[in-house]
C-alpha cells in the first residue's frame, strides 16, 4: 500500500546505489532485510509517480551490468533507464577525480566512492544504500541513509 507522504513540499533529488536497487532480489526471511525491500518498493513507487527525482550513473549502470541474473538486471536496468531524471556519465570523472579521492581516504572502495561523488555532483539530498561502510561515512554534502530510514524521514514520524 502507498501513503501519501506527510509534509511533503518538494521533490527531492535521490541516489539508489546498486545494493539498494537489488534488496528485492535477496533472501527475505532476515525482518531487516524485508523491511528494507518494501521501503524501497515504496520509494520505487514514488519516483514512478513522480513525487521523488531518481539520478543514476554511469558506475550504477556499469555495476547492473556485470550481474549474473539476467532477470534481476533487466529489471534494475528497465527501471533506472525508464525513471531516472538525470544521468552522470564517465565524461565527468575529470571534474569527481578530487571528490572520489577525498572519499576513498575514509576507506570507502572505489565503486562506492564514485557512486557519492556521482550523488554529490548531481545535487542529490539523499543517497539510499544498505551497505553498512557506505551508512558509515559521514558527508556535510549528502545524507547517506538506508530505506527504511529514508521513508521515515520523509514521512516526519
């Protein structure tokens, strides 16, 4: 079932990295877990009914790729090439060379650090992972927040 947000006045620029993308896909019988899948189905819905603005990327699009279930990746890929407002390419490493350094010195790996600057760089308020180093580091330029977490900010309960 889809809540209509509380307090809901703009639309907000997010960032679903692949892990997130791919919660639906893992086994639900750990409550964290499924908790997490229906917070990002929810959160799925609300950028398909355009309430919330998804950005994807390059290292997102690169990550799906190399899955090795077919049915999982065409779905993810269906879903960022269909509802993503804004796409960041590899054109633009030049300009988040400095930014992914200065993240990777916090002991986040490469892919991850990229996938933050990539955020960072489209304007994103939020990014939504559930990776825990990823939940771990900490940025005065975007909240990184797992779904569940994420929808309860939105919904101020």
């Amino acid at each position: 079932m889809i809540y209509e947000l509380k307090n809901y006045n703009k639309k907000l620029k997010i960032y679903l990295d692949n892990c997130c993308l791919n919660r639906p896909f893992d086994d639900q019988s750990q409550i964290k877990i499924e908790l997490e899948t229906r917070a990002k189905i929810y959160i799925q819905q609300l950028i398909k009914d355009d309430k919330l603005e998804m950005v994807t990327s390059f290292m997102l699009r690169f990550e799906n790729s190399v899955n090795p279930f077919d049915i999982r990746r065409d779905a993810i890929s269906d879903f960022i090439n269909k509802y993503s407002s804004q796409f960041i390419g590899s054109d633009k490493l030049p300009e988040l060379n400095d930014k992914i350094s200065e993240i990777k010195k916090s002991g986040i790996k490469q892919k991850d650090a990229v996938h933050i600057a990539c955020a960072i760089f489209a304007g994103c308020s939020y990014l939504l992972t559930t990776d825990k180093r990823m939940l771990n580091f900490k940025s005065c330029d975007i909240k990184i927040i797992n779904p569940v977490d994420f929808i309860l900010e939105l919904e101020e309960v």
